[in-house]
C-alpha cells in the first residue's frame, strides 16, 4: 500500500516485516513478535488517515501463541487495541485498513478448523467469523459490531468514490464469494456463514441477527480454492471494475462496479496470489506469495 505523502510503497511480509519501495528499507520489525507459517504472520497493516502529520499505524498479526492481535504503534510507543484467542491454525482474516468514515476495520475469521464446528461466525457474543470497527482517536476506544456470518473474509476494501463496501470471502468445498454492501455498512449486516456458503444452503441452525448480504458473484471449485479479494479500479485497463482472484489457480476476475454485471475471467494469471493493492497514482497491483509484486499495465 502508498505510504502517504512520500511516493514509495510498504510491502507486508508474511513473516513479520514491512519494507518500503523502492529501496527495500525496513519500516516496522515484528518478526520477535509473531507466529508464522500457513495462514498465520504479520497479516496487514494500515496508516492513521492523518499519516504523516500523524505518524500512528496500525499491525494486525497472529503472536506467538498464534491469536490475533492489533497494535497501534507511534512515535509516543505502543498500545495494544484488540486480542482475539484462536482455537485453530487457519481462518484467522486479519486484514485491517481504515474506511472512508475514518473508522478502523478488521476482518477475523471464524476461527479455523471446517464448517465452524462451535457456530462461532453466527453467534454475536464472539469476535471470530465478524467484520469489526473502531474509532482509535476516542476516548472509550471500544469496538463495534458491524457484521457477522464470515468464514475468512480475504480481503475487503471501500470503493473511494461511493463509499461501497466489498467483501470476498473464501470458501469451504463449494463457492468462493464476493459480497457488496452499497454505501458502506449503516446497520448490522450478516453475510450467511455457516449457515450459507455462496447461496447455496449448507447447516440447519438458524441465522444470527444482522440484514443477510447475498454475494454479488461466485465461482466453483473448478475454478480455484481460495479467493482473494481485490478493489474497485480507479485507472488503467479495468477501471470502473472490481478485481479479485484466486490464491490457487491464480486466475483472475473481475465485474462491473456498479452494478455487479459482467462478470468475466481476465487473461492475466498470477499463481499464489496473496493480495491486490494500489500505488500512490491508484494503478492496480498483484502480490504473489512467492515474493513477486507485479503492476497490471495492460
């Protein structure tokens, strides 16, 4: 992602390092800090909306004991915002980044294992299978609810100009999805898990509350294994649509913005795909698990 005001780019190592572009300088070292290894590591990061004048960024990682943690950390040190006990090694989500309201979101998964065995995503007492935010400059700093029914939402990002929402959330065996909220979040929301995969019924128990979000597009296992989400193009070859892939094909989609239409596999293919992101003059990039960042020029 752009480091704000200066032209370069920060990277996110898996295994606990930030390094800017070009130069490779290390900006932040938690590699003491973390486990790392399958889905765990240093996971996202996001810079305070007032970065630089306010240098405050924000880490989301598993520790060592393998939770999920956020800590803000500034030039006044460090303060802990959330720890979230993990029962399994996998569906940790963990991508944090801040919305167009200036409030920080985070994305958890439900904790692991297959089809949410304790129901956790559906159940509002718990954190895990939730999209959470939090106002980091007030006073209580407590966390709000925003949606339930996730399994490992991967990743999720706001359209600049709408304000639009957009979730994909990686499947179990049938369907990868990719959900829209139209204006951002404005009351509780539910995106189905485990109670849905994609649109297809897949548990018994009832729904938790919140509005029920039903994806805007999804694909089969013929396809690929694991989504990643990407974001609405501001420039170039795609712009006006949202762009996504898969982690296990590589293959890569994208639809219409605003309408949700079109759906349509891309040429481009890029195996291992770990995350899209975006520099300062807002062209799309691909991050690959192998190390390789790559910019979409035609």
């Amino acid at each position: 992602l752009p480091v704000p005001g200066s032209g370069e780019l920060a990277v996110v190592e898996q295994g606990g390092l930030v390094r800017v572009l070009p130069g490779r300088r290390i900006l932040l070292d938690l590699r003491d800090r973390i486990s790392t290894g399958g889905e765990r590591g240093l996971l996202s990061i996001a810079f305070h909306p007032y970065y630089p004048r306010d240098r405050r960024l924000y880490a989301s990682f598993t520790d060592v004991a393998g939770d999920s943690r956020i800590v803000e950390i500034g030039p006044s040190g460090e303060r802990a915002l959330i720890h979230v006990e993990q029962p399994y090694e996998n569906h940790n989500g963990g991508h944090v980044l801040f919305g167009p309201d200036g409030l920080l979101y985070l994305g958890l998964g439900d904790g692991g294992d297959a089809f949410d065995p304790a129901q956790r995503s559906q159940d509002p007492a718990t954190r895990l299978g939730k999209l959470l935010r939090l106002d980091v400059d007030a006073e209580s700093r407590e966390w709000e609810l925003v949606a339930l029914g996730l399994r490992n939402p991967w990743r999720f990002d706001f359209d600049e100009e709408t304000g639009d929402l957009w979730v994909a959330d990686v499947g179990q065996d049938l369907w990868e999805e990719v959900n829209v909220v139209r204006g951002g979040p404005r009351e509780l929301l539910n995106f189905g898990w485990d109670v849905y995969e994609g649109t297809e019924r897949v548990e018994e128990h009832e729904l938790g509350p919140g509005r029920v979000v039903e994806p805007v597009a999804q694909y089969g296992h013929d396809l690929g294994c694991s989504v990643t989400g990407g974001h609405v193009v501001a420039r170039g070859p795609l712009a006006g649509r949202y762009v996504y892939g898969d982690f296990c094909s590589g293959r890569i989609f994208s639809l219409r913005a605003r309408d949700g239409g079109d759906v349509r596999l891309e040429r481009l293919r890029v195996p291992q795909l770990t995350s899209f992101g975006r520099d300062d003059e807002g062209r799309t990039l691909v991050v690959a698990a192998d190390g390789r960042v790559l910019r979409v020029a035609r």
